[in-house]
C-alpha cells in the first residue's frame, strides 16, 4: 500500500468582505487565502437555499458552501468558494461531504488561528471517518478535505466544519464513497 498523507486539507475562503465586495465590483477576483470557512451565520442572507443532490439531477444544484449537507457530492478547483455545484453522487465529482459539525469553541471565544483550526478540524473529521467509510483513515484510499471557519467569519460567530472524502490526486469518482471499505 502506498504511504499516505497524515492529513490533507482544501484552503477554501469565504470572506464576508469579499462577498460584499465582490457586488460592487467589475468581477475582479480577490486574492486567495490559506484559511477556509463557511458560515451559518449569514447563510440565510448570502446562500442559495441548499438542496440535496439527489434531488438535482443531471447538471446539480448551485449551493452555498454554507449550506453543504452531508451526502452532498461535488467538484470544485478553486481555494476561494462561495458556491459549488453540488450533483448526485453518481454523476463524476470530487468530494463527499461526510459530517459537519461546530467547533467546540463559545461565541466570544478568539479565532484559535488557521494551523490550528486546520488541525482542529483534521483530528476531529477523522472520528466519524470510519463508519462512514468503513475502514480506518490509515487503511483507506479517501483523504479528508475540510472546510473550516476563517478569521472574518469566526468574528461573526461561524464556528461550523464540513468534513469531506476525496482521491489524493483530486480526480473525479462516480457513486458514494459511503461504506466502501476502500
């Protein structure tokens, strides 16, 4: 079997500053950060309504990182999101959402900083890994991708960690990963 990775994680950055930006802007993309987020917080006034991927069909749903779900499937490149396109999970994507949770963490409690949320949401992803799975992280073929709170919507009491299974090389599966023993 080949050596694995202790950890991988997706850089993926909402900031609440860039999305109100980005509205009165001409399209220019913001720079990309090394935290990721998502955020409950202003789902209801930023996100789309989320729907589950079964009930997308063939092109999927556009959905709000802020409301990802488990069982939602989708592909997504870039380390700045706001949305993706979340479709059934027999149509080819990259990542399942497996269990999202909220840092333990009080609502006045400071950012703990981006390693340390990223580690935070590491350790924490891989305790219902493998029941969803069905083989230990060491054992099998998926990695864990998280997408955790950023400073700016930490400070708008975000605490709210998406934990989904990809391939190493970000290639494209088709089913559930989803008891898979692999």
């Amino acid at each position: 079997m080949k050596p694995r990775l202790d950890r991988t994680l997706l850089s993926v950055t909402i900031l609440l500053v860039a999305l109100l930006a980005a509205a009165c802007t001409s399209g220019d993309d913001p720079e990309p950060s090394t935290s990721a987020a998502a955020s409950q917080s202003v789902s209801s006034e930023a996100a789309l309504p989320s729907a589950a991927a079964s009930e997308a069909g063939g092109d999927g749903e556009e959905t709000s990182v802020f409301d990802l779900e488990v069982g939602d499937c989708f592909s997504e490149s870039e380390e700045q999101l706001e949305t993706v396109t979340v479709v059934d999970c027999e149509t080819a994507h990259v990542y399942e959402v497996y269990h999202v949770f909220d840092h333990e963490a009080g609502g006045d409690e400071e950012y703990p900083g981006d390693e340390e949320i990223l580690e935070y949401a590491d350790t924490e992803c891989q305790v219902p890994f493998e029941d969803f799975i069905g083989l230990s992280y060491e054992e099998s073929q998926w990695f864990i991708t998280s997408v955790t709170p950023s400073q700016e919507t930490w400070d708008t009491g975000d605490r709210e960690i998406v934990c989904t299974v990809n391939l190493e090389d970000g290639s494209e599966v088709t089913g559930s990963a989803e008891g898979s023993a692999e």
